[in-house]
C-alpha cells in the first residue's frame, strides 16, 4: 500500500504548516520571562513587574474590555508551553535560550512555594487599596490565607512577578503539578541538562509527584475551572505522571516511593474505567466501544452535568501519553469519545455547516459553552488534529487517521491570518477570532500537533516499506 495522504502532496499545505510553526514559535516565545511588559490593574491597586520564568497565558494586555485579562502564569497553561519549548528545542528551531528559559521556569516555580498568602491576608489596609467596585471580586482573607506551603500548587494561577492571585478565582486545581511534571520529566528523559539544572528540575519534579500522590482523590475544579468534582483530565494526566513518575524514581533507586507511584497511577486508570457511559446507561459495562464516549466529570454534589461531553478528554490523551493501553489514543473507546464531539460540534457551529471539502469540523470545548464566542478554540480543533496523529504513529489504517488529523489542520489553516496570530477562541458563526489575544496555549498546540503529525508520517512511511 503506498502513503497517500492528500495534502502531503499539496506543496501550499506543507508551506504553511512550515510558516505558522515559525510565527507559533515566536509567539509562544513572547509569553515567557515577559519582562519587558507592565500590567496595570488600577482596580486591585497592583503594578505587576513579571520576572524571569514567568510564562503568562497571553502577553497581550487585555482588562475584560473586551479581551480578557491572561496576563497571569497559570500552572497548566505554563507546563504545556514549556513541554512545546522542549520540542522546539530538539527540533533545533530554538537553540540554549531554551535551557535558560527552563532554569528560569524551575527558579519561578519553586520559589512559588514560599509564598505564604496568611501575610497578605493580615495587611491591614488590604481592602483600601481596591476601588469600591472591584471589593465584589476580590479574595476573602481566609481564603487568602489558606494559601501557602503546597496549596499554593493548587492555586490555579499567580502573578507572573512571582506573588499569588488576589482575585476571587476557581480553587483548587489539581491538574498544574501534575502536568508539570510530565513536561520535566520529558526534559530530563532526552539528556540536555547540566547538573546545576538537573537537580533544579528533580527538586521540582519530586514535589510536583508528591503533591499528586497526596492529592489526586481531592476534588477540584475542572481544566475550564467551572465545576468542582473530580475530572476525568486531572485524573488522567495524574495517572501519566504516576507512572512515569514511578520509571524515574525506580531509576534513582528509589524503590518504594516508585512502587506507591505505580500502585496510585493503576487506582486512578481503575477509577477513569468507570467514566465510560453508553446511549442507553450511563454506568453500563457495555463493551462495544462504539456506542459511547468517555464523560469529562463526575460532580462534588453527584448532580449530572450538561459538559459531560468534552474535548478536555481528547486533550488529556495527547498531554499524557505514556505506554498505557487504556485512556490512550488507541483506546477505541477514546476514539468513540473524539467521534462523538466530532458529530456534535459539527452538527452546533455554524462555520461547520457545508465546510470546504478535506476540512474537518472545528472543535470546541462542549455543548452550550458561552464564554466569549462559545465557539471553536484552536487547542481543541489542533488538539483533535494531534490526537489523529497519535493514533497513526501506532499503526492501524494510519492513512486514513493522517488525512484526518490533517482536515483538521486544514480548518486551523482556514481560520488563521497571515500574520499567523492565534487567539483562544474563534467565532462559531463568522470564524473570526474572539477572546484573549496570542494565546500562548494555542500556538504550543499548534507546535505539538506539528511534531506529532511528523512523527506519524515517519511512522507511516516506515510501515509501508
């Protein structure tokens, strides 16, 4: 069989995949260490400086007027663009600037843990600093004040000059410190580090692990920090740094807090086998793995949730990854769960109807999302494309999971300007794009999905051979 995938053959394609892999470099670049940017929010009384190792969701300044206000370091944004630098890095698209960016990144981040919100909470003129209209949204002292030592992993964000939120905000989130993990685990994986670096990033790496082992049966909010309950991405990418957790310690020689690793990492894949739901009965054992699709959460009060259909499952696979078999990209049933977002967003977004020939659908986050457009966003339409690629690298009809990966893209291509700016959102009905500016999420999405579609062509090419 030969590989015929057809827009590999397009020269224009493969042109553009080349010149948005630059303009996503840079523009993923231009949110880390952002020390050259002050923001101003004169209805909190802050000034903030970033410092070096700072990564902010969006460098671009926004105060909900009408783009919002990114410019803060969130730990799950921050670990998924430091993973996409490392990628760059081995790609050779960016040379040692990277390596000091992740000494900086570690620096940053385990100076977090200092941070003890009991000292803003007792500032007595706390209060008097905010304008009266913004006291509604601004942190309660004992809230504040429960922030410190390892909560402060889970306070979903900071201030990229290193001191902790004092808005009102979704908290906690469990999913930073392990996807953290993953992201320096892969960096140690391919032997870049100097020993001064090395033992920064272990120092990180064990208290990113240790954090999960203690927390992942917690509930917390979920990757859109709407609902709290327990969510079927921080348990998964809990598992993957479990596991691989366990294969880094065992090689430390550190044998017993290896084996609690494995032990914890096959509870939390035990407990995501029962996320499966069917058409008929949502805790059936029905093992046709066509006829359902993995729910995203399950409630702290037990009530059902509208978002149980939700592209965050799709991502969790491709920020995992990992040699399990289940809760993978070769998982049927998580490719059931991609085809039936695939049928529902095509079926809701307006710019889906009667789409261009070799475009797949643009993805969004779930039914009824209103935030902003509640439209596409460029992660979850890349993330989908990725997801494809993955499955291709692991054989199995991997042609047909090329082209698909690439309908996707094709639609990003479609939605994306000259200038190669990706925003968060873009629109459901126009295409145009809403919500934060130069998302750095999105442009590392579109990094990895890149990476990954070469491997599966390699892959593909090598098979048929």
């Amino acid at each position: 069989m030969t590989f015929s995938v057809a827009s590999q053959q397009d020269p224009a394609f493969e042109s553009w995949l080349e010149a948005q892999l630059g303009h996503s470099t840079r523009g993923m670049l231009s949110s880390v260490s952002p020390v050259s940017i002050v923001k101003h929010r004169p209805g909190f009384g802050q000034t903030v400086r970033p410092i070096a190792g700072a990564i902010v969701a969006s460098p671009v300044l926004g105060g909900y007027d009408p783009d919002p206000d990114y410019f803060f370091h969130w730990f799950r944004d921050s670990a998924v663009v430091i993973d996409a630098l490392r990628l760059l890095y081995v790609d050779r698209r960016v040379g040692d600037e990277a390596l000091q960016h992740l000494r900086d990144f570690t620096r940053f981040s385990l100076d977090l843990n200092r941070l003890d919100g009991r000292a803003m909470a007792a500032v007595p003129d706390r209060r008097a600093r905010v304008i009266p209209e913004f006291l509604q949204y601004l942190r309660e002292d004992l809230d504040l004040a429960s922030a410190y030592g390892e909560a402060v992993a889970a306070e979903t964000r900071v201030n990229p000059d290193g001191t902790l939120d004092v808005a009102r905000w979704s908290r906690p989130q469990h999913d930073g410190p392990p996807l953290r993990a993953l992201a320096l685990l892969r960096w140690v994986d391919g032997g870049h580090l100097d020993a001064a670096l090395l033992a920064e990033v272990t120092a990180l790496i064990r208290f990113d692990i240790d954090f999960t082992l203690r927390y992942w049966r917690e509930p917390s909010f979920d990757i859109w920090e709407e609902e709290s309950g327990h969510h079927y991405y921080t348990l998964r990418v809990s598992a993957a740094a479990l596991a691989e957790g366990a294969a880094w310690l065992q090689g430390l020689g550190d044998t017993a807090q290896a084996q609690r690793c494995r032990e914890e990492s096959r509870a939390v894949l035990r407990l995501l086998d029962d996320f499966w739901v069917n058409e008929h009965d949502d805790r059936s054992d029905d093992r046709d793995a066509t006829r359902g699709y993995y729910r995203s959460r399950e409630l702290a009060d037990g009530s059902p949730s509208p978002k149980a259909l939700d592209i965050a499952v799709i991502l969790s696979a491709i920020h995992s990854l990992g040699t399990e078999v289940r809760h993978c990209p070769a998982d049927p049933r998580m490719q059931a769960t991609l085809a039936r977002l695939d049928a529902l967003f095509d079926a809701i977004y307006p710019i889906n109807h009667a789409r261009a020939a070799g475009r797949g659908p643009a993805m969004g986050r779930y039914a009824g999302d209103v935030y902003y457009s509640g439209g596409a966003y460029y992660f979850s339409t890349l993330g989908a494309a990725e997801f494809c690629f993955r499955v291709a690298a692991l054989g199995g009809n991997a042609p047909r999971w090329l082209e698909r990966g690439d309908a996707y893209l094709a639609t990003v291509r479609a939605y994306t300007p000259a200038s190669g700016d990706l925003s968060e959102q873009f629109d459901q009905r126009s295409g145009a794009q809403t919500s934060a500016k130069q998302l750095a999420w999105s442009h590392a999405a579109f990094i990895s999905c890149v990476s990954a579609r070469r491997i599966a062509a390699t892959a593909c090419q090598a098979s048929q051979r």
